[in-house]
C-alpha cells in the first residue's frame, strides 16, 4: 500500500470506531481509560525503551538539549501522563448533554444533545506526553483520533499508541474498539498531506504547534481545521493603571514561562502614565534578563539596568516564544486597541486600568479570545478556566474560540419527539 | 482595478465595518433594520424595476417559467420581504449574551460572551430576498457581510443593497457603517475565487444552494466554510409502527414540499411490517404522483396505482428534490441505520415507531443534525424549531449543525476580571 492507501485505510477504521464509540455510557470509557493508565504505568520499561531510540537518534542529529528533555520519558514522566489520564476519567461526560431543550407550540419536544465529533486528527510536535494527553481526551468525549506526531517521537509515540490499543482490546471483551486510538503510518509529510484531504472521513484536524505547521494545515486542509496556538499576547497599560500592580502583570506575562503561547509579546503604555511607568518597568524587565525593542518614545526612557534596542515594523508582529518584549507608547486606549486590532493574532490581550470605563471599553473593543482586565495573560488556560484539561487554545473564531476542553470536542444534534406531527396540516 | 483587488477592497471595508457594528448596542442596529425595511418600502418602484432586466434577460436565456417566477419581485413580494426584516429587528440579539461564567478558586471572575464572527460571506443562488434576508441577519447579530448572489439576479440585488446602504447612511448620522452590508463585485465566478481566498479578511463564508456549489466552495476556500444544505432524508418505518402515521409522516415527508432539503428522499421499512404497510403506502405515494425507485423486495408490494421502478446503487445516494423517492426493505433497525450511515447526509432521518426502546436506539445510533421521532423531516427548520429565522441548515458537525439562527452567526470571548493576579505565585 501506499502511503495514501495506508491514511485513508486508518481513516477508515477510525470512522468505524468512532461509530461504536458514539453511544458508549460514560462508565465504559472511564474504565478503558483506567486502563490505559494502569497499561503505561505497567509497560513504562518497554515505552523508555522505545524512547530511547528516540533520542539517539535526535542526539546524533544535534538537537538542542533543550528538545533532548522534552523528547525525553522517564519512569516518573510516564507515571505523570497516566495519572493525566485518570483525571480524564474524572471529568463530566459531555456527550448527552442536553445543551437546549423545549416544547415547541406545535407540541413537537425539541431538544439539542452534544454528541462527539466523530473523527479527529491531531497533528502536532515536540512531546509525545501530547500523544497520550489527545487520546484520553477524545476518547472521553467519544471521538476517535488520529494521532500524527512529530517524526522525532515516532518510536516513542508507536510504543505509547500501542500500548493504548492493547489495553482498549483488553476492555470488557473489546467494547471500546482499539481503532480508536491510532497512529497515521509514515514518518514522511506525506502522511500529514493525505490527512489533510480526507474530507469525509476526518471530521477535524487540530493542528499544535508551531506558526508554520498551523499555516500549512490551514491553507492546506479541505477537512475542516480548528486553528490553535499562535499568540502574540499585548499587554496595555492604562492611564488610570496602578503602577505596582502593572509592573507585577507585565513581568508575570512576559518572563513566568516566555517559551508558551499565552506570554506578552508586546507591551502598550499610554503616553499620559510613560513617565511614571516606562522607567520603574524597563527596569524590572532589565533585571529579568528581557530584551525591549521599543519605538522611539520608549527608548527615551531606557536608563541603568535596560535593555533595549530599536523596533522594527516587524517587531509588532512578532511571537518571540523568548525574554523579548516589542513596546511601544500610545495616545490613547483607542490607539492601543488600533494596534492589537493591526498586529494581533486574537490570542490573548490584557488590560492593567483602575479606571471602570476604561475596562468596560477595552473589554468590548478589543476582539481576541480572551481579554484580561487586571490579570496576567498567563490564565488563558483551559486548567486556569476550570474546564479540568485542555486539547489546545483555538484561536479561531468558529466552532470553539480559546481554551477547548472537552464540550468543545463534541458537536450537537437535535432529537424531536411527535405524535404523527406533520408539517403544514 | 482587477476583480482579485475590487474583491479585497470590499473586504477590507467590511473588516473595518465589522470593528464598529460589533460594540453597537441593539437600538442602534433595529433601528437600522426599521430604516432599511422603510426605503425598501418607499423605493419599491426602483427596485421593481431592476428586477425586470434580471427576468427580461433570463426570459431571453430561456430560463423556466417556475425560475422566472422565483426571480420576479413586485410590490406586495418587496413589501414582504420587508415585513421579514422588520421581524428579525424584533428578535433578541444575541451579542453579549453571557453563555458561561463563574468566579474560579482564585477570585478571577471569568465570563464568556458572545460577540460577531465579524465578516460573512454568503453565496447563494435563486432568489433576490436571500439578499435582504441575509444581510438583516448578520447586522442584526453584529456582523459586515458579503453578498455575491447569483449573476441572473445581479441588477436586482444591486437595487436592493444599494437601498439598504443608502438607508443605513440614513441612521442616526451614520453610527452603522454603509460598508456593513455590500455586494461582491463582479458576475463572474472570478469573484467567488477570491472571495474563497480572502483568509484573514473574511471569517466564515456561508454557502446556499445547490450541491455543486458546495462541494466547491467546501474544497477550494482558505476561508472556513459552513456546510449547508444537501439534505438525502430517511424515513424509517419500525416493526412495530402505527400504520397510518406511518403513511401520513410518510406522505409529508415526501409530498408537501419536494424541492426542499428537508423533504424525505429514501424510505426504509422493517421486513416485519413491509406486508401490512407497504401495499397501503406505494398506493398512497402512487395518488400523490411519486415514483418510487425501489430495491427487490418493495417491487414485490407494486401494484394498482403505484409507480415503482428499479432503484440502482445510485438511487440511494440521490437528493431527488422531486416527486421521486427511493424505497428499501431492511432486516432491523439496525440495517436502517447501517444504510442511512452508509448513503445519507446527516440531515434529517425520522423513526415511526411505537417502541420505546426501538425510539431511544435509533436516536442513539442515527448521527444526523436532526433526528425525528413520529414527526415528518419537514419540521427541520429555523422558524419551525422557535429560532425566529435561519440563516440556512448546516449539515457539517463543526460550529453549528442544523437549522442556524442569530447564536449560529456568532462567536464568543473570555472576559476575565482579576485585581492583580499573577501566575504561578
């Protein structure tokens, strides 16, 4: 077969699978993902063996130290990602749920039930805990999935997919199929490519990880595509801002953990609060190690313990991932939100203000997935949120906007009672 | 200017359209809607009269008279048309709606409400009023959107959005931008092409009509698409049916109105009733005027007054939007839903059925957008359903499924409110 054939055959098999997983009772797939938990705590010496390949491999080929850890699995990691699993099992069943429900005039009883999405795919890099972390989770919400990790993990995440199967085999004489948990074969892009174009088949792809992995599968795919991840996070500080409290914010979003999607990338100060502020912050930047790239007004202010350097129009628009922060001064919160309106990317922005309108406005103008108000952009975060787990941060505006937790991996159906009602009679 | 840039252009203005409707409250745009309803009124001999060089060229094309007849406004129709928008002004709007909120175990207050998509687009067939229903919608929810209409209407729908703009000018010194609502330039599918492609400006693109228009815009747009529309509809008769609500759903479902996505197109029935009901229904169908193109065992049941020819593979695949009606006899619920998985569109399927059990399998198992139980398919429909309007019927799992109203075109934010909160500390 193939490398098409090979897709297209998985494809097919999870369509099946997701068939029978649809009308599973809550408790069956809780008990499969307890065993799939108990599974990888007891063959977690097969899975570092696997892995262990792994990063042979990517250390002959130079890879960073930094990528070695996060490629690397432990007894303890593993150990960690089947107690991820547990409280998978843990959380509500979304499936059933009556999201809407009423008696029409006719006396038809309407009602709007979430039912899984069917077939999803999950195309994603870097750490094959990410492997296990998509399959507990579209196995609650009664999805089978798709699994195309990073050619680098693939050893790893063929031990832990394995695994998974046998264990689902091994449940209640194979009530949840094991084609609900399956690898695409290849390590090739091609494999990502035939994924993309099994419309039918796939219902979604949800694509982690990096800019260019998401635009490819955006421009790419004719299944449909939940965009995630890419944040280019503002930070605005308002000419009403408490100045300790805007200090706190700022250094939180940008330097807590700069490497994720929810860091500030770009700080905006209004013009009336530059002098207060823009002295006492790039100094706590400074001290954190952050490289500023300021427009001209924010470089007047650079002094002892600064960093900083001249931005570019491409700074504006720009995820670090890294301690460097674009600034700029403004005139205005309109002008602020002219900004992030230009060069966002809808993530997350947030507002530091004492001033109620100010808030208020902010709040309804700026259009992105999440808009703080007094808090670091740091809590876009579906455990932050409280929805238990998260699949990804859409930042897309259709079907699921910001964290997606399980409800968002569901779709809906409506089921109307009559009694021979007919229509136009 | 190119087509590609007259597209853009106007897409670039809806985008900035879109910035000043969404925070609009709703007074502002049912106003708008009332001044739009009023100069289609009052400018009814002006639109009257661009409709005729639409229905004066399609008579020269050779156009039907039944497509003539759906092509022709004339007073009373334009007067209806705005009647219709004066209703969508008198629903609730759904922009702000607040769908989730709770304070998490650290104080921040978190809120998730609703806000526009922001551009739309549709592309539709047929009829002018898409035109004014459409764009009533999306201003009403707080969307700009993009008209492209088909070309045999393009000097009726320029008339009518040249009147809704020139309102819209009208209200309140401008507050709603004319820009809100505006015709894709062009008649030829060129524009389609770039409207397709116009990702990053244009957020959803909302396809009406016909199954190849669909499928086209579904493979080529960058843009994400709401499926709609492609409806082949199941009626299921159980074993253990009432026999004259049988025929009657049945006959609704098939008769009251072919040529709608909602109206049944397949029928299967349990062998164990097939004696008892299908003499009784072919004979019915047969008074109507339908032919039924059925598998071995329904031709057994031909006989006075019914129509019934052989049913090809293809037959079961088919949206007939006619008197035509595919029939087969299946061994079990279960074969029923097996065939509907296998050759429906996830539509609308009912169940006749006086068995409980039979009722709550078959909802269980049939993954359609909607699913009947003793009523006609018919009744899948916005206004049916208590929307209050539809924007159309999505038939794809992602966003929305089944009949759209005002919810169905909007997408929604967190607001989350902290007073210093930091990560991680």
């Amino acid at each position: 077969m193939g490398t098409q054939e090979q897709v297209l055959e998985v494809a097919r098999r999870a369509r099946q699978a997701a068939a029978e997983l649809a009308p599973l009772p809550r408790g069956v797939k809780d008990t499969a993902l307890h065993a799939i938990a108990d599974a990888l705590v007891a063959r977690s010496a097969e899975i570092v063996e696997a892995n262990a390949a792994d990063v042979t491999a990517a250390r002959e080929a130079g890879t960073s130290e930094y990528m070695i850890d996060r490629l690397s699995l432990t007894t303890d990691r593993i150990a960690a990602i089947a107690a991820a699993v547990r409280h998978v099992a843990s959380l509500p069943d979304p499936v059933g749920e009556s999201v809407r429900g009423y008696t029409l005039p006719n006396g038809l009883e309407l009602r709007q039930v979430r039912v899984p999405l069917g077939v999803v795919g999950i195309i994603y890099e870097g750490r094959p805990n990410v492997t296990v972390d998509a399959a507990a989770l579209t196995l609650k919400s009664g999805n089978a999935v798709l699994l195309r990790g990073s050619s680098s993990a693939y050893d790893s995440n063929s031990a832990l997919v394995e695994v998974m199967r046998s264990a689902l085999a091994g449940v209640t004489g194979g009530e949840v199929p094991a084609d609900a948990i399956q690898l695409v074969p290849g390590r090739d892009r091609d494999s990502v490519k035939h994924l993309m174009r099994a419309r039918g088949l796939v219902d979604v792809l949800i694509p982690r990880g990096g800019a260019s992995l998401i635009n490819s599968v955006v421009e790419e795919s004719t299944v449909p595509v939940i965009e995630t991840g890419t944040g280019n996070c503002h930070v605005y500080v308002d000419a009403a801002a408490d100045l300790d409290m805007a200090v706190d914010i700022l250094v939180n979003a940008k330097t807590q953990r700069p490497s994720v999607c929810n860091a500030a990338e770009t700080l905006l100060v209004h013009r009336d609060i530059a002098d207060a502020f823009l002295p006492r912050a790039l100094r706590a930047l400074g001290e954190r190690g952050v490289t500023v790239h300021g427009d001209t007004a924010i470089r007047a202010y650079a002094g002892e313990g600064a960093t900083v350097v001249e931005a570019t129009e491409e700074d504006w628009g720009t995820e670090y991932l890294s301690l460097d922060l674009a600034a700029a001064v403004v005139d205005s919160l309109d002008a602020a939100v002219a900004h992030i309106r230009r060069y966002g990317s809808a993530h997350t922005e947030a507002i530091v203000t004492t001033s109620q309108s100010a808030a208020r406005r902010f709040t309804a103008l700026v259009d992105s997935a999440a808009v703080m108000v007094n808090a670091s952009t740091r809590f876009t975060d579906g455990e932050e949120f409280g929805f238990g787990a998260e699949i990804g941060i859409s930042t897309q505006k259709l079907h699921a906007r910001g964290p997606m937790g399980l409800p968002e991996l569901t779709s809906t159906k409506y089921v109307v009672t009559g009694d021979g009602h007919l229509k136009g009679v």
